[in-house]
C-alpha cells in the first residue's frame, strides 16, 4: 500500500497519478479509481476504460 501509480488514457492523452489504498476490486478488474481520479480521465459516463498503469514511487 502506499505505491504511486500514473494511470493514463492514451486515446484521451491524459493522466493522473493515484495512491494504492487497497487491495483492489477483485472482479476482473485491476483498479478502482476514486470519483476525482475517474472524472481527469474522463471515465464517469462508461464506468471503465482501457489504461496503462506505471509505478512511479512511493508515498511514504
């Protein structure tokens, strides 16, 4: 926990960097994004999107 990721939407050329607070969904997915992380990558309106996701540190 604590692991800096940037999260991008290259079809959007867009990008935000998160915190890892948890373990994650478990249901196929790898990722839930909070509502403000969500709306920088336009996903609000479809609930999902393909994303490339890169560690980039650690928040300690």
């Amino acid at each position: 926990m604590g692991t800096l990721l940037e999260v991008s939407r290259r079809d959007l050329g867009r990008s935000v960097v998160v915190r890892v607070n948890d373990r994650g969904p478990g249901d196929g997915r790898i990722l839930d994004l909070s509502e403000a992380a969500a709306r920088r990558l336009d996903m609000i309106g479809a609930g999902s999107a393909l994303v490339t996701i890169q560690v980039i540190g650690s928040a300690q």
